[in-house]
C-alpha cells in the first residue's frame, strides 16, 4: 500500500546525516530541532503556534484536554473514521456524538450538525479523511453560532486545502499525525497540535510536559506527550519534499481515474471548493468483499479504511448507536476500498492494480 523503504533509500544521504547529527549532539527530548520544526509546520499551515507531541492519537486527546473536555461532556464526530478520533474522546469521559457522513467525500455531512447540538456540545471533531477537506464553511457557522470550538483532525490531510485555507487553520486547533504511512511520515510515532490562540497554545505547551510550564511546577495536569528531537530532525528533511510528494500522489490519482474510466467503478470526487491530497485513492464497489477476496489471491495490495464504523465498534458500545442509525456511513463501511497510494508508484503498476480491480469486479 505504501513504500516507506523507496521513499527512504532516495533521501537517504540527507536522513542518515541528519540521524547522526541528532544522536552525536546529545539533544534528545525537545531542543532546536522540534523547535524548528514546530516553526516551519506553523508557516506552512499559515497558523501562528505549533505544538509537537508524541502522535496523532495525542495531539487529538491534549487538545481536547486544553478544552477540559471530560465527563458528561458531548463531542460531534464522524462514525467513518480512525478509531483513534472516537477513543480519545472516550477515554477523556466525554461522549462521541456522531453525524452520518456525505456519500460523495466520506466526510462528516455539516447539514446534520445542528440537530445534535446540546448545552453539553464542547467541541466539534471533522476529519478530513482520505486527503479530503471537510465543507468547513457551515459548520464554521454553526460552530461559532453556538461558541463551540472546532478540533480538525487532520491527520490524512497535511497540505490539503478548502478555499484557498491549509486545512488545520480553519477551526480552533489542528491535530497532525506523522505516523510512517501518512502523507508525511516520520521514522516512528509522531505529532502535533496547530492552533491561533495563545491561550490554548500555552495551555497545549504545558500538557504534554506534565502540565508544567517550570520544571518540577505542575499547574494543570498533563501527560508525556512529546515529539522526539531524532523523529523532528528526520521530518524536517521530509517536509522539503512534502509538495512534491503531494504533487506526486495527485498524478498517480488521476492516472488511476483515467484508466478507470468508463469501468462503471466510482472513483474518488475532488470537491470544487478544496485541493484534495490523497492519503488514499478510495473506490466504490457493490461487491467490494468479493473483490478483496480476489485481489488478496492475486497479492494485489488493497485495503478497506475503515470496514466497522465507530458506532459499531465493540469497545465503545456504551456511546453506540444500532445498525441502521447512519446509513450513509455503513453503506460506505460495505463499499469502500482504496487502492496503494504513495509517491513511488508508476504507471505499469497502476495498469495492473486497475485491470486486476476491473477484472475482480467482472468476476
Ligand atoms: C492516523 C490517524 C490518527 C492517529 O494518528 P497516530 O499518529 O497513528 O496516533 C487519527 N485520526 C486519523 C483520521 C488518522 O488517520
């Protein structure tokens, strides 16, 4: 699905001397190179703070934290996504509150926000999943109507953008994942939190030091949450390829559209108010267990993100909903599967993933 090894071997002088210098120079935990790095992520989005912590996980449940979201509070989110956005609130005490999605960019469907709005609505989750900004501007709307911060999870969309706006400046905080496999992807677990408050910048800051802003000072609880010196180190010489590499998944993405074409598959809809970047190339299929099935016979990488949605979820059955409660998001659970998406594919290999697909699907 993805090829960390390839991406590696072409930068590998510059990632080896950049290893070296950070374990040679003693600095392991924060130092100049988070710090740098904190500053370059922050220019990019076009936010003024950036906060590293430990992964995409974290960065979700310290901004929530910097909320002082916890029991009996409510958070609106999508059921179609990583469980990661469902589990932290939960694990906060807090309840996911879900919204069904849109058929056409599995992204949480703002028209239905509004109805689950409570007094104990503390904050709205949307992930911009598959590379793919959210509508922002309604929900934006809603969410300032009625003072609720907004937290993007933007973990599959680093460069994506809506209207012009890098996604993770858009709503209060933006919570970054640099997990290997995404579209930047460190040598390890790493994150970040993006924000324009200085409040909750401090606030954030403080959080993933064990709530301490002076050494051995803890004025709010915290947690160990932070972005390793070596992985910062390793993701500054990445994040020069960043644009290029997004460049290079929005060619592999419309080849495959092409050579779908006229197949009858649904392909992936860019919509016209962002730039989507493919964390995935995600197609539709009636059959889509049949096809797996067939594809994994062929050793065709494939995978399905995400096959139970979070209301169905075992381990958060408390705050679950039945079957058939978001019909959209379960429908899209039967029907999704993406195809390997990464910057060192070519177009052979795509010809065959697409015949072996069309031929799967015939089947
Ligand atoms: C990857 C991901 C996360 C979690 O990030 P980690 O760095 O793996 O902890 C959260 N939400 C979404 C949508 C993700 O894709």
């Amino acid at each position: 699905m993805v090829d960390v090894v390839g991406q590696y071997k072409k930068i590998k002088k510059e990632i080896d001397e950049a290893a070296l210098r950070v374990i040679s120079s003693g600095q392991y935990i924060l130092g100049k190179e988070v710090s740098e790095f904190e500053n370059e992520i922050a220019r990019y989005l076009n936010v003024k703070y950036a906060v590293g912590c430990a992964s995409g996980t974290d960065a979700l449940m310290v901004a929530m934290m910097a909320l002082g979201i916890g029991p009996g509070d409510e958070v609106v989110t999508t059921p179609f996504t990583f469980a990661a956005t469902t589990e932290t609130i939960v694990l906060l005490g807090a309840k996911p509150i879900y919204v069904d999605i849109d058929p056409a960019t599995y992204n949480l469907d703002p028209s239905k926000i509004e109805e689950v709005i409570t007094k104990n609505t503390k904050a709205i989750i949307p992930v911009h999943l598959y590379g793919q900004s959210v509508d922002m501007d309604p929900l934006v709307r809603i969410a300032n109507h009625h003072g609720i911060p907004i937290i993007e999870d933007m973990c599959q969309a680093i460069g994506a953008d809506y209207k012009g706006k890098m996604v993770g400046g858009i709503g209060t905080m933006g919570c970054i994942s640099f997990f290997p496999s995404k579209n930047l992807g460190a040598f390890g677990d790493a994150g970040m939190i993006v924000t324009n408050d200085v409040v909750l910048a401090e606030k954030l800051r403080m959080i993933v030091v064990h709530g301490s802003r002076v050494r051995y000072k803890h004025e709010i609880i915290g947690v160990n949450s932070r972005l390793d010196a070596l992985q910062a180190a390793l993701l500054r010489i990445k994040f020069q390829y960043l644009d290029q590499w997004t460049h290079a998944r929005r060619s592999a993405a419309s080849v495959y559209s092409r050579l779908f074409a006229g197949s009858g598959i649904e392909v992936p809809c860019e919509a016209s108010y962002g730039k989507h970047v493919f964390h995935q190339y995600t197609i539709r299929l009636k059959n889509r267990d049949k096809v797996s099935y067939t594809l994994s016979e062929k050793k065709v990488p494939h995978g399905v993100y995400y096959p139970i949605p979070l209301h169905l979820q075992e381990a958060y059955s408390a705050a679950g909903k039945p079957k058939g409660t978001f019909p959209v998001t379960e429908k899209a659970a039967d029907e999704v599967l993406s195809l390997p998406m990464h910057t060192e594919l070519d177009e052979e290999q795509q010809k065959y993933i697409v015949q072996s697909v069309v031929e799967a699907m015939k089947n």
